[in-house]
C-alpha cells in the first residue's frame, strides 16, 4: 500500500469526470467502497463528506496519478530524483531509481521500499551508452514497460571561462547533455511501441540566463531546452510528450558545494525569499508525467520561486 500523505480535497466535479455520481443517500463508508473500485483512487482510510443540498460537494481522497505507471529517473540517489523517486512511487508509479551512486542508490530505495513503496535502484552511468541500454532493458524486464523518464541526473564542474579546463567542459557536457541524448534514445524504442509516454528534461535557470562560471553547466542546458523543443515535435504525433523543467536554486548536495554568502545572494534574488527544495520540483516532474499534463507539450516549465520575469 502507498505511504499515507496529506489527504487532497477535491470537489465532486472532479470525481463525476472519474466515472462516480454521489447523491444524499451516500454514507461515508460506502462512498469509500465506490472509490476503492475506482483505478485511480486510492483511500486513505478516513473520507470525510461534506453534503451542500442536495449534492456531497467534498470528498477527502487521494489520487494515485501514477498508478500502474513505470518511471525511470536518473540521478535519483540524491537531491532532487530522489525527492522525485518518493513522489512518484507514492502516487503509485514502480520507479527505477537510476544512478551511477551505487552505495546511496541501494540504501535509499531500500528504505522507500520499507515505506511500501515500489521502487527498485539500477546502476548507470548516463554519459556511457552501452550502460544505459543494459539499465533500459533491465528496467523493462523488471516492471515490463516503460511510461516515464525523468531526466535528472547531472553534474556541476564550475570555472570562469579563462580558466576552465577542457576536461571539465567535456565531462558536463558528457553527462548534462549526450547523457539526455543516449538516455531518450534508448528507451525511445518501449514508448513507440506502447504510443505513449512522458519524457522530461532537466534544464536550469542558467541554461536559460546564463551564469558566471558556468559555461559548460548553461551550455549543457540550454542544449536540453533545444532538444526538448525538438523532440516535442519530432514525437508528439506517437503519443509522446516531451517537456522540461528549469530549477532555480534549489537545496541539494549541488548546491551545497556553494559558499554560504553566494547562497546569500542567491536567495536575496528569489522574490519568493527562499531557495527551492527538492519537493518543489519533484511536484514539476509529478505534473508533467502525470495524464493531467497531457496537452502540455515542448514547454520549459521554470520552476525557481520567479527569480528571473
Ligand atoms: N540544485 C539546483 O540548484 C539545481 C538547479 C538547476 C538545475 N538542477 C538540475 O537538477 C538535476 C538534479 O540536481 P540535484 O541538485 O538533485 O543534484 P545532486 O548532485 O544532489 O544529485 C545528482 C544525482 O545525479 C547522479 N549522477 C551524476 N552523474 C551521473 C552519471 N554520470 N550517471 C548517473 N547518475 C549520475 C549523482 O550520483 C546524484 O545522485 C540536475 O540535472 C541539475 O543540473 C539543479
């Protein structure tokens, strides 16, 4: 069963569009029974109804938005995919949690799994091909199919242009932009053959604006924006949706890396006065994988408190 989290209220409306119709005679136990028949309802165990005339207005539910789904999200050891691999896992999704950190990936999955989540660790380097088709193939004979893939995973080799070694511009490109490329690539084939599926890319607000110190990391992402828009076009007419997300600042071991007073000022910029947490965009990724996004299709979703109108 899924991890108990904080109970959506959601108005009558929504479950009609569901397939269910409550009137007066409805008790609380029973609309419990009528939900639990639904696919993609999933009860918390206590719903409480709220009747406005002659209608229940108000029903107390949570909706599993990814039930029976498969997702792959790279780089989800840490930070971000991980707060993802737990969104999506509690929404009902199987999740192969991708990563090159063997030691952190296995200890987190591990303990999503203990939480009754079904989520399952693969080793992968993404900016090596042959190791992603064998963790796409072991991810399909796992769960069967493959409906998502969150790509997530990237690295930051930080250096002001006079300075920055060739190495250190390859090995982001390496990762933040070819590792997209050969990820999408490979599980390209399962999505074509089921005529649907959901990619979504991780760009930045630097890939967007640019940043001191950067080249290779907004090269990199700005390089996600230009596929993304291409593959929306390429592969909306087969089912498939392609979107990304931009990230402002947010919390991770990234960011960590960064000097207090730079994080200072960084935070200083965000009108909504905080840096992001790895919730906040794993919420991003949730929306643009789930079936509520299906008519979003080649959009940048910036999600980075509005630092840059
Ligand atoms: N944290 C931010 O402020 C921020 C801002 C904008 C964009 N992003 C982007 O969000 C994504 C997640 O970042 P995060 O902050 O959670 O970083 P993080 O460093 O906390 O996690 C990145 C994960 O990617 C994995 N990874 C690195 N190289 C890999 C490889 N070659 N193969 C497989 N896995 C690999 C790491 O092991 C790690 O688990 C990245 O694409 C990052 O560029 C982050």
């Amino acid at each position: 069963m899924a991890a108990v989290k904080p109970i959506q209220k959601i108005p009558i409306s929504s479950l009609e569009r569901l397939g269910i119709v409550f009137n007066i005679e409805n008790k609380s136990q029973g609309i419990q029974e009528n939900l639990r028949a639904l696919s993609n309802v999933h009860v918390t165990g206590v719903v409480l109804v709220f009747d406005v005339g002659i209608f229940v207005h108000i029903v107390e539910v949570q909706l599993m938005r990814l039930k029976d789904k498969v997702a792959i999200i790279t780089g989800a050891a840490n930070g971000i995919g991980l707060a993802a691999a737990e969104r999506f896992a509690g929404e009902g999704a199987a999740v192969a949690m991708a990563d090159y950190d063997a030691d952190m990936g296995i200890t987190r999955a591990q303990e999503l799994k203990e939480k009754g989540l079904n989520a399952e660790f693969f080793q992968v380097n993404v900016a090596d091909r042959q190791s992603i088709d064998s963790m796409a193939e072991a991810v399909k004979a796992a769960f069967g199919k493959i409906d998502i893939l969150i790509n997530n995973a990237g690295i930051t080799r930080d250096g002001m242009l006079s300075k920055l070694s060739p190495d250190d511009f390859q090995a982001v490109m390496d990762v933040n932009l070819s590792g997209v490329f050969h990820c999408t690539q490979a599980v390209l084939p399962f999505m074509l053959e089921q005529g649907r599926g959901k990619i979504i890319n991780t760009s930045s607000v630097s890939g967007i604006y640019g940043n001191v110190g950067q080249t290779n990391y907004a090269a990199a992402k700005a390089g996600v924006v230009g596929m993304t828009k291409t593959w929306a076009k390429e592969l909306g007419r087969k089912g498939i949706n392609v979107n990304a997300v931009a990230p402002g600042f947010i919390s991770t071991g990234m960011t960590a890396k960064v000097p207090e007073k730079v994080i200072g000022q960084m935070q200083g910029m965000v009108p909504l006065g905080r840096l992001g947490k790895p919730e906040d965009i794993a919420n991003a990724y949730l929306f643009l994988a789930s079936d509520e996004s299906d008519y979003v299709n080649g959009t940048v979703l910036h999600v980075d408190g509005g630092i840059m109108m």
